[in-house]
C-alpha cells in the first residue's frame, strides 16, 4: 500500500512517451500487456465485429431489398440445390432459402437486442443497489436478500421460463424474447454488483465521500461509467446466448410463429427432409452458429479492453 | 570486452508506431563486484535499462546498441529467449519494487526458492532444502527453518523483500539489479534492507546495478552514479564527485530538491527549476559539510520563517481539533462467525490541535496513521471515545453534521493514480465538492479555474483525463479539488509519498505557499521524517496504534525521548549522512 505509483491509468492514449504521466507506468515492468491490449488491434474483436456487422447487414438489406419475396410459394421449383438463381437452394415450398436466412437475421437481431435490454436495464440497477447497500453497514441483509433472489432466478435456465410463458401466453416471438431477457437478468445484476463494489472500493470513491457527494450521485458519476465496460461486454455474451435461446425455441414450436422466417423455424422445417435435403439445415446453421460466434468473439475482444485487470497493472 | 562485467554500447529503444526514442544512446559498463547507482526519476528510462539487460523488455520497442555481459559472448539483445532463460539468475538477477506482487502467493516461500535452485540444477537436489534454509539464514530471516513454510501473505513486506533477494541470489550471479527495492518500504525496513542488500552483493561478491530515484539510499549503497534524464545518461561519477561537484543542471537540481534540509529565500524546498537560478554552490557546500545543514544558514536565517510562524500561530483559543481517548477495534470475522480475533487499530489516542498548527502524524505501515484520519474526516467512527473537530461531534454525528465536516476538513490521498476517477475530466473532478455543496454553474466553473490557477497547472488541463497528467500533477489536482471549497483544515495522507524526488519538492512547495494563503489548518500525515520536519510545526509519533510521542518538531528531532522515534529518525536516509558514512 505504499508508493506503489501506477495504479491504474486507465487507456493510455500513447503509453510510451516522455510525457511522465504515461512513462510511469511504462517504466514500471508489468506494462507489456497493457500495450498489447491498449494499442494493439485485437484479432478476436476484429473477427467478432466483422461477423457481427455481416449479420446486421443480412437484416438491414433485407428491409430494402431481398431476391425474392420471402413468403412466395413456387411449387414448381421446390428444394432445390444451389443454383444461380437460388444460391441457397429452395425449400419444401420453393421459397428461397437466401431470402429466409436474410429475413430470419432480423427476427435474430430483434430477440437479442430485447431480451439484452430487458436484461441489461433491470439488472445492471439491481446489481449496483444491491452492491450499494452491501457497503453499508446496516444494509448488508438486503443485499444479501436481492442476491439470493437473484440466484433463485439464475437456478431457471431460459428455455424453462419460455415454456411456462409460452403455455401460459400464446407461443410468440414476444413472450421467447421477455423470457430469454429475465433469465439473463441475474448474469448482468452480478457483474454489475462486483464491478460496483470494486469502484466503490477506489480511493477516487472516497474522495467524492470526503467531499460530501451523497450515493446516488457516486453511483451515478462514478460507479456508472466504470463498470460500463464490463457491463457492455456482460451485453454482447448475453446477445450471444439470446440468439442461441430464440433459434432453440423457435425449433421447438416455442418462438416465433409462422408465417415470420426465423432462423429456427427454417431448422425445424428442415427436419422432415435431413437426409435428402441436408442444406436446408446447413444455411440455418451455418448463421446462427456464424451470428453467435460474432458476439461472443466480440465479447472475448471487449474484455480484454475493458477488464481492468488486463489492462495497465502498472507496478 | 572481458574485464567489464556489464556494458551497455550506445543502447537505443524506441517504441513501435513512433520515431521518438525513449532511451537515446545509453552507454555505461559495471565492473566485476562494483556497486553503481542509477538515478532519475519515473520515465527517465532507467527500469527499461535494466529490463533491457535481463532480456525483459516488451516485445514492441525496437532497440539499436550492444549489451555485453561477462561470460557470454554476443550482444544480449539479440539473444534467444532461450539463452537469457540460462543467464537469468545465474549471471544476471533482479529484484523488483513491489514485494507484495513478485511473489507467487499460493506457495510456499521456500518452494519459490527452490523452484530457482532447481530449474538451473547448479546445486544437487537432495541438497536444496539446506541450501534453501542457508539463503534465508543468509538475509536475516528470523527463523529460516520454519520460514520456508511461510506463505507470502503471512509475511511483512520487507520479509518478503528478502525473500526475493534470496531468490535472486539463489545461483549466486554475478550481477544483480535491483529496481526500486525498499521504495514500497517503511524507513526503518528500508534502512535494514539497504545494509542487507550491501552485506549480500560484498559477500557474494556481485556487481550491484541500483535502480532508484532517492540520491540518500544511493548515497550510502553504492560507489558510482549514473544520472539519466529523459532517456539520456546525463552525468556520470563516484558518489563523492556527484554529490559534491555535480556538473549537469538536472544532478544539480535533483540534488537541490531532495535535501529536505536546505530552503531558499522564502523558506521553499528547492526545484529543479530553483535549483538552477540559486543554488548551485550552496549545495555544494550544503553537501560536503557532510552534516545536517541548518535551515537556511547561507541566507541570513530567514528560512527558517515558515517553522516560526507555524509555531506562533498555535494559540491559546480552544484547540480546533480535539481528539480524546479515540479506540478503533476491528472484530476479526471468521468463517461462520468462528474464530474472531479483534484487531486494535487505535488504542486511546489523545491530542488536540490547534487553528492554524501543522500537526505532522508520523508512523510505520500498521501504525494507525489512515484509521485515524478516516475516522477524523468521518468516513470511519470511533469504537469509543470522542472527536471534535470544531463545534462537530464527531463520533455521534449525524449525517447532516457529517457532511457540514466534510465541508471544512478535506483530504489529499496518497496515491495519486487511484484517487482520481479515470472517466471523469479535470474540470468535473475538481467540481465535483462544489456539486456536493450545491452551488451553481457559473460560481463553480470560476472557483475551479481559481484553484487549478493556484496549483499551477493551465486551464487547458481541465478538458484533458487523469491519464494524461503525471503523478505530481494529479498530486496538484487532488489538492485543488480538497481546497476548492475552502476548507480550514486540509489533511494529506502520504500526499508526497508516491512521488519523485523534484516533484516532491514542487509539491510540498504548493502545499506550504497554499496553507499560508488559505490559513489551512494542516494534518500531515506521512513515513517520511524529512519531510515532516520541513513541513510541520508539531508532530505525533504513532507505534501500532499508540502516540509514543508528540511535540514541537524541532524538539523532537533534537532531543527524541523514545527509542522509537530514535529509530525512525536515525533511519530517515539522508544525503549528508550518507555521504559521511560512505
């Protein structure tokens, strides 16, 4: 706990310099890494990002533009194999599998930015609350209360609590995406909770103390924009898992809803005809397991950003 | 080059994705068994140097130059790993500056020790555990043959220390570096550490390269001096001539601000920049007099002003700050409640301050020095006992009363890359007591660029991120955002502790020249006597959660009544005293 200097500065904008402010930490051994991850363009985000922008950009033109309408029924050219004028080939009903698996990246998208935001906007709040009151002498009770409940909701796996809503709703996108979202709650309350406690522990925490900021405003000035990061990177594993979660459900009846195409849909349909037509369960695949990929590299590459401890350890 | 045991030819590093160099043309060599010092402050280049030797440098600088050690031919920096792996502590060992992280804490010590003796297989295997518990006996750790089952979190940072110089001296190399070895260390471990580390490199006969910025532990440890700046040797000489015939400003000026002793006209610490326009010769005859100088002997002895106003100004009024008989227990918590054991961070403190007084709060690591000051600023509470601090109780205060506290008593932290929030700009940092205080925008933004104006830092810095400052310009920025609500009593826990030596004196400076201005009342609270004794008018000494002693300074420096304060003080490195020993 002595002059240990170098602590954490955070993102150094140019590490190595004769600026001191950064020198200190370069000069200090342990900087290597915080370079590496600081400076050097990370590979797995790279990938994450390029097939996380793929898979927005299937969405996004297939508003504008697709090679063909998805629900138009051509009888005469059904499951067909990949030709020029369908790459993807056709399914049982001669729809063109390109034009699902463009239309499907949609519904793919929209579960994972709903259920990400149900889950990031409860339990981000929950997390730090609760962490706040672990701080507090008298408040260590209730935090113990919100995590065990937490931990009680984290014991329901996803597709559990999508069955209970789809039997209790109707089977829907809607009600898949708000169960995926719940469950997903308790993973971003606790990271929320330990990044929280771990600011709070900072001397820059004490300092807003000693001058007389009131908590709210601490967790909101201080605590917010630091945790943010693991928050973010919480986020696109979540997103990850959400698309996993939607593409399960689907293929059980359980998601979205014929007529929208979705990627676990074209799974399900595909069954029927796996050892005759096993590409129409290839394309399906190939996305979600390409889109899923994307998030969790894209994960992989924001941790290594963000993660303080993988960052500047100076000394 | 056989008969040098080390050298560095014309040694070049520069950073990938820039042309600026951050070491320029560094050239030095170190004979067989010879003791030299390598100074400079943070960023100078002087840890790259040494990492360079011992092939540890990051693999994006690109380095130019040749280093050459005895016993193997070929420049090292081309060397595969391979081969520095073989050298590592059998030529060339290190020891770093954080004994709290060099240690693998899931082992025990004396496997660490081993693991060194077995990988390089110079000493038979059935022999280890004996040349283990030699190594230790051999650093003065009490009890080598219990201690290599120690763990590393059961023991002290300086015991930890050596063990590292153990380790490092495992294969006796012929070289050992050490970077900034008892800077994470108390005075008196420091003192006891540096004669070690003297006693093992002439027992081993090694060569000694020393890593530091404190010119005194120099002073007493080694027999040349390297002086980098900037990435440049700027001077280089024996002990004697640097000390008393410094040739470059940048020695001159380092020299001038570390000694605590000497003051200029206006009763300031030396800077580097002061340095260059006074003082040049009365250093020099400030450091050969090999004595402490009296404050200000060259300038009519009006340096001295600053230790007399603080003592006048203690007045008969009713002391600002009362502090009676204050206790703070911490309940040990075992694992499902079992096994308590209490630990007493304070035990029935007592004394007052007075407005105005500059009260010097000094002790060891576990002394109780930062309890005390939280529970002061009302951040921790008293197990019993009573503190005033004006008209403010308090142990009983209400959270409205505690937040009126917070409005008269701010503190300065000691380390000043945690104690600013990373995210958050300079303007909003500064601003954000005036937030707490509720004032308005316009009021806030001229009472920031007030302060950031009194801590000499431009208003350009107050769009810019801590990161992009240095460890003493953050030090400013702490202070300007504890003093922007003008409070009467400021505390600084360790404030200049983590800093350099010239910023250090630049810093003290800005504290003395603003607690004059503000009429602050100062708790310095710091392991440095030097810097207390130049500081404050008063001082508590501390010892495990007791006041063994208080007073005025300069009575307790000349006269100490306990042995412990003797201690501390004769353990205080001094330049003078170095210089006189050596």
């Amino acid at each position: 706990m002595k002059p240990t200097g170098a602590q954490s500065p955070r993102d150094h904008a140019d590490p190595v310099d004769l600026n001191p402010a950064a020198a200190t930490a370069s000069a200090n051994g342990g900087s290597a890494r915080s370079r590496k991850s600081g400076r050097r363009v990370n590979a797995s985000m790279v990938i994450g990002a390029g097939l996380v922008v793929l898979i927005v950009a299937l969405a996004l033109v297939s508003f504008v533009w697709t090679p063909y309408d998805a629900n138009a029924i051509d009888p005469a050219a059904r499951l067909q194999n990949g030709s020029l004028a369908h790459p993807f080939g056709t399914d049982t009903f001669g729809r063109d599998t390109l034009t699902w698996v463009m239309v499907g990246a949609r519904i793919t998208l929209l579960v994972g930015v709903v259920a990400v935001g149900i889950a990031l906007l409860i339990g981000t709040p929950i997390g730090i609350i609760s962490a706040l009151f672990a701080k507090q002498p008298w408040g260590i009770w209730i935090d113990s209360v919100i995590m065990r409940a937490n931990d009680i909701l984290l014991a329901f796996p996803a597709l559990l609590l999508a069955i209970i809503f789809a039997a209790v709703y109707s089977p829907g996108t809607g009600p898949a995406m708000v169960a995926v979202g719940i469950a997903a709650i308790p993973g971003f309350a606790r990271v929320a909770r330990s990044g929280t406690l771990q600011v709070l522990g900072t001397e820059y925490v004490r300092a807003a103390r000693a001058s007389n900021r009131r908590i709210p405003a601490i967790a909101v000035v201080h605590v917010l924009p630091n945790i943010a990061g693991m928050v973010i990177v919480q986020a696109s594993v979540a997103f990850a898992i959400s698309v996993l979660a939607e593409a399960g459900l689907s293929f059980l009846g359980l998601g979205t809803q014929a007529p929208t195409p979705s990627w676990g849909r074209m799974l399900q349909e595909s069954q029927q005809y796996l050892s005759t037509h096993p590409e129409l369960a290839l394309w399906p695949g190939v996305f979600i397991a390409l889109a899923v990929l994307g998030f969790n590299l894209l994960g992989d590459g924001l941790r290594d950003r963000f993660d303080p401890k993988m960052e500047a350890r100076g000394a | 080059m056989p008969e040098n045991l080390l050298e560095v030819r014309d040694l070049t590093i520069t950073p990938a994705g820039t042309q600026t160099p951050v070491l320029h043309d560094v050239s030095l060599s170190l004979a067989s068994g010879e003791r030299v010092g390598l100074i400079g402050e943070s960023g100078s280049g002087k840890s790259l140097t040494a990492q360079s030797v011992m092939g540890l440098l990051p693999e994006e600088l690109h380095t130019r130059g040749r280093v050459h050690l005895q016993g193997h031919s070929g420049n090292l920096l081309d060397a595969k790993e391979t081969t520095l792996a073989g050298m590592r502590s059998d030529i060339v060992s290190m020891v770093f500056q954080e004994p709290m992280s060099a240690l693998n804490p899931l082992m025990r010590i004396g496997d660490q020790i081993a693991e060194v003796l077995r990988i390089h297989g110079k000493v038979p295997r059935a022999q280890i555990p004996t040349r283990v518990r030699d190594l230790l006996r051999d650093v003065h750790m009490p009890d080598p043959d219990s201690a290599r089952f120690a763990y590393p979190h059961q023991m002290s940072g300086g015991q930890r220390q050596r063990v590292m110089l153990a380790i490092a001296l495992a294969n006796s190399p012929r070289l050992l570096i050490c970077d900034e070895p008892t800077t994470a260390l108390d005075v008196t471990v420091q003192k006891r550490m540096l004669d070690l580390i003297a006693e093992r490199v002439s027992d081993v006969e090694a060569g000694l390269l020393f890593i530091t910025h404190d010119l005194a532990v120099v002073a007493g440890i080694c027999d040349r001096v390297i002086v980098m700046y900037r990435g440049r040797i700027v001077e280089t000489g024996s002990v004697d001539e640097i000390f008393t015939a410094p040739q470059h400003e940048y020695t001159r000026g380092l020299l001038a601000s570390s000694d605590l002793d000497a003051t200029d006209e206006r009763g300031r610490l030396f800077t580097l920049k002061t340095a260059l326009a006074y003082s040049g010769p009365r250093l020099d005859k400030a450091a050969s007099s090999a004595e402490p100088v009296e404050p200000g002997d060259s300038v009519d002895g009006t340096a001295s002003v600053t230790d007399d106003d603080g003592t006048a100004s203690v007045r008969e009024s009713a002391p600002l700050i009362d502090v009676s008989d204050v206790t703070r227990v911490f309940r040990g918590r075992g694992l499902f409640g079992r096994r308590r054991s209490d630990v007493t961070a304070l035990g029935g403190i007592d004394f007052a301050v007075s407005t105005g007084a500059r009260l010097g709060i000094v002790g060891e690591s576990g002394s109780g020095k930062s309890t005390l000051l939280n529970i002061l600023s009302g951040l921790d509470r008293p197990t019993t006992g009573h503190v005033r601090v004006g008209d403010i109780r308090v142990e009983a205060a209400s959270s409205q009363a505690l937040r009126r506290l917070r409005e008269r008593l701010q503190i300065v932290f000691q380390d000043p890359f945690a104690s600013l929030d990373p995210r958050m700009r300079i303007a909003d940092i500064v601003a954000e007591p005036l937030i707490a205080a509720g004032i308005d925008k316009d009021e806030r933004d001229a009472r920031v660029m007030e302060m950031i104006t009194a801590v000499d830092l431009d208003a350009d810095s107050l769009r810019r991120y801590p990161h992009q400052f240095s460890g003493g310009q953050r030090q400013r920025i702490s202070i300007a955002r504890a003093l922007v609500t003008k409070p009467q009593i400021l505390v600084a826990d360790e404030t200049v502790s983590a800093l350099d030596v010239s910023v250090r004196a630049q810093v003290l400076n800005l504290l003395t020249d603003l607690v004059d201005e503000y009429a602050l009342t100062l708790l310095f609270v710091s392991h440095d006597l030097g810097v207390v004794k130049h500081l404050c008018s008063d001082v508590i000494v501390m010892k495990a959660g007791q006041i063994v002693e208080s007073g005025a300074t300069e009575d307790i420096y000349a006269n100490p009544q306990e042995e412990y304060t003797r201690s501390l003080i004769a353990a205080t490195p001094s330049l003078a005293e170095a210089l006189a020993a050596g």
